[in-house]
C-alpha cells in the first residue's frame, strides 16, 4: 500500500492527476514501456497502469481493483457523494463494496449509501448526441427555405481585400 500525505484537492478540475514522482519518493516503482505506464509496489505488485493518449497517461478505470484507490478521511463522517468524488465518481456498488469488505481504511460515510442520480459531472458524462427530430415536412423545391451566415470581421484580410465572409446555404439542395 501506499500513502500519500498532502494532497490538493480540486473540484473544479474534470480529472484526476498524479504526478510520477510522488508514487516513487513513497518507494513504488513507476515503468514506462511501449506507450504504457505501470506503477508497482516495493514488491512488484502492479497498483495502476494507464496507456498514453497524446502527452499523458490515462489510467482505464474499467479495469482497476477498488483497492488501488484506498482514501482515509482522518475518521471523520463524510457524504456518499463526497466519496463517490473523491474515488473518481466510483458507482455506488463499489463504493458500499469497498465500506463492507473493509478496504478503505477510514471510509466513514453519514447518511444515505447512495448518490441518488443527483451527480452533475456523471449524469454529463452520460449525455451522448442524438440527432435531432425535427418533424418540419422537407422542402420540396429549390430556394424554399435558405440559410444564411456572416462571419467578421476577420483580423486579416483576404487577398481581395474582404474582412467579412457570407455562407448561404439552400436546404433542399445542401449548397
């Protein structure tokens, strides 16, 4: 196991970060090999691995343990919703999973064991786009319903010496 002291919390932040350098001074072993992160325990058990997405490491939570994210709160009596934040907007089963088979030192929750689908960033995370339903009849002819846009001023000018743009555009044809 390993203990991290001083931890700054961030609620405004979407994600959570570490930084390599605080599993190693705790004596783990973090390895980088072939776009991927593995950080191990002084005897070799993995914690966490994540694999490179650009210029970090994202870390996926469909395949970790509950005990790689064990939190104490000083004993003291914390919302379900605060530690469903803390654990990274872990679901309500593993959180009561990891109350009942100990796993968390300290986890200490008041009031309901539940989030109550009141969590803004998960029920956002959720959100996908549909398209949209719009049950207007088609146009049925060139002309009948035309869009248009103007865009400026433009903080550079085009070789003809314009600073604004106009897109006009027929919904029957798409030009």
């Amino acid at each position: 196991m390993i203990t991290f002291d001083n931890i700054l919390y961030t609620p405004g932040f979407r994600s959570n970060l570490i930084s390599v350098a605080r599993p190693s001074t705790k004596g783990a072993e973090v390895n980088f090999k072939n776009n991927k992160a593995v950080i191990k325990t002084k005897n070799g058990t993995d914690i966490i691995s994540a694999m490179q997405s650009g210029l970090l490491y994202v870390v996926n939570m469909d395949k970790i343990q509950p005990t790689a994210f064990m939190v104490q709160s000083k004993q003291k009596l914390t919302s379900f919703a605060t530690w469903h934040r803390h654990l990274v907007h872990a679901g309500a089963e593993a959180i009561c999973q990891m109350m009942t088979e100990n796993l968390v030192d300290g986890l200490n929750i008041c009031g309901e064991l539940s989030i109550g689908g009141l969590c803004k960033d998960c029920i956002y995370g959720k959100h996908a786009a549909h398209p949209y339903s719009d049950n207007k009849p088609r146009e049925k002819d060139v002309l009948e319903h035309v869009h248009i846009d103007i865009w400026g001023p433009s903080q550079v000018q085009s070789a003809g010496g314009a600073l604004y743009f106009m897109i006009i555009m027929d919904s029957f044809s798409s030009y």
